[in-house]
C-alpha cells in the first residue's frame, strides 16, 4: 500500500471490531495528547480490541498477543475479508441462543469460517468477555446483543490498514526486544498486582503473574535506554507505582468499568499511566 492510501484512511473512521476486557477506547478518546505524535514503528504487545491502534492508524505497526486465536482472526480479516463478512452475514440470519452455543461448540476447519466464529462469539457473547476453561475451549455463555453486523462496521478499510502491520502470537519480551530507536511501544498488561489473587491473573489461556510484571518492566526500561517511546496503562496501585517510579513519568487517570452484569455496578476507576515522553 502507498503512504498516500494510508493517508487517506486516516479521514475514515476505524473502531475496533471486537469488545475486549480493558480495552483502551477511553484513552484515545478522552486522552489522546498522551500519544506521541511523530515515531518510527508502532508496537503493541497486548492486542485485545487494539483501540490505540486503530486510533492512530500508524503507517508501519508489530501488533502481538499471547491469544493466537485473536491474532490468527486479525491475520485472516487482514487477507480475506470479505469471504470473513460473508460468514458473518450467515451467523446473522441465524442467530438464536440454540444457534450461538452451536457455534460456540463448533471447531470450524476453514480460516475464514475460523475467524467469523471468533467475531461472532465476541459480539453476541456476555459483555464480549473472553475466556476459556481448562482445555482452552471458549465457555462465555449468550449475551443479550444480537447484532453480528454493526453500522459500524469498516472491514475493507480496516483491511487496508492491517496490510503493513506485522502480526505475532508472542510473548510480550520478544517483541519489545526488537523495537528500536524511535519506535512506539504501547503495553496494557493484565492487571495483577503484588499480593492481589495470589500475584496472578488469568491472561487468556496463559498465567500472567507478578513477575511478569517485573519482566515487563525490565523490558520497557531497556527499549526506553535504545531510545524507544513507551507508554504503559496499568493498575494505579502501589505495588505498580513504585515497580516504575523510577524510570518513568506517572499520571493517574480516572475511568469507567465497562465489564460488569449490571451497569448500576460499574463505577469509575483510577487508572496509572508510564510514559518516557
């Protein structure tokens, strides 16, 4: 793709096409000065929804997760879209609670029917939560949404805008080591903090402990010394503040709880932002 075909795209709007726990929606829109302008490759090492990225639609970008399934559903929406859309136009016609746990139950062989499963499950499942059992199969029960296609929704654009991303089913130290001066790297880990849950949560199939937080720190500190841009959303926590008190500059945010089954029970929540710049 041309630099000026990526520069229109910037005129379209691109939401993201998934609802993910933590997603960062909410910092693009009501703190986008936080964002640098001006940066070489743009690197994001926790997917999700990746809200950041369609925001700032970067020209060159590595994107990454542990969750190969949701990198293996960006891949295939990168390359064939429309055969993605067709399906997903099926799964409207015949959505019914019968129907989503069907699907749900279901081991498609095809990539694109792959990756329409995952958005389907992801837009009529509760609250767009991800989460497996212990055989790493999806157990999210039906949600109230029954819209599968969204007005919203812009696959041929957001196509377009993957075509010069890098996607990577990784851990998260593997691609920060190869970022290099003037690149931007935007992390939003899972939220463990020290002596909270025994010091882990689950991330995705995976266990995100303590010391990960550690590790990820380490890595962030060393790719800020080769001159990279970083910027971290975390949990305004103790434990965390004094994890990167040293080494960054700290703003605490304040957010709304999305994930919750009844709205009365989302609240506003204090949020801690690391930046190097």
């Amino acid at each position: 793709m041309k630099i000026s075909e990526l520069e229109n795209l910037k005129v379209q709007t691109i939401n993201p096409f998934l609802k993910w726990a933590g997603g960062k929606r909410w910092l693009t829109t009501t703190y986008p000065d936080l964002l640098p302008e001006n940066y070489k490759r743009y690197y994001e090492v926790f997917l999700g929804s990746g809200a950041v990225f369609f925001s700032m639609r970067p020209q060159m970008a590595t994107l990454s997760d542990l969750n190969e399934e949701l990198i293996e559903c960006y891949s295939v929406l990168r390359d064939d879209w429309q055969n993605v859309v067709e399906r997903l136009h099926h799964h409207q016609l015949h959505h019914s609670k019968d129907y989503y746990y069907e699907v749900r139950n279901s081991k498609p062989r095809t990539l694109a029917n792959k990756a329409a499963r995952f958005v389907y499950l992801n837009r009529t499942c509760w609250n767009g939560l991800y989460r497996v059992n212990l055989s790493g199969e999806f157990n999210v029960p039906v949600g109230t949404k029954t819209n599968v296609l969204l007005d919203s929704d812009n696959f041929e654009v957001l196509s377009a805008l993957l075509k010069k991303t890098r996607l990577l089913a990784a851990d998260f130290e593997e691609v920060i080591d190869k970022a290099k001066s003037g690149d931007f790297i935007f992390a939003d880990p899972p939220y463990t903090v020290r002596h909270n849950l025994n010091g882990f949560v689950k991330y995705n199939e995976k266990i995100f402990h303590w010391d990960d937080q550690i590790r990820l720190r380490d890595c962030l500190v060393r790719a800020s010394n080769r001159g990279c841009l970083v910027l971290l959303t975390n949990a305004n926590h103790p434990s965390v503040v004094e994890l990167y008190e040293n080494d960054f500059e700290l703003i605490s945010l304040s957010r709304s709880s999305v994930i919750a089954a009844d709205s009365k029970n989302r609240g506003m929540y204090e949020e801690l932002v690391a930046k190097n710049f």
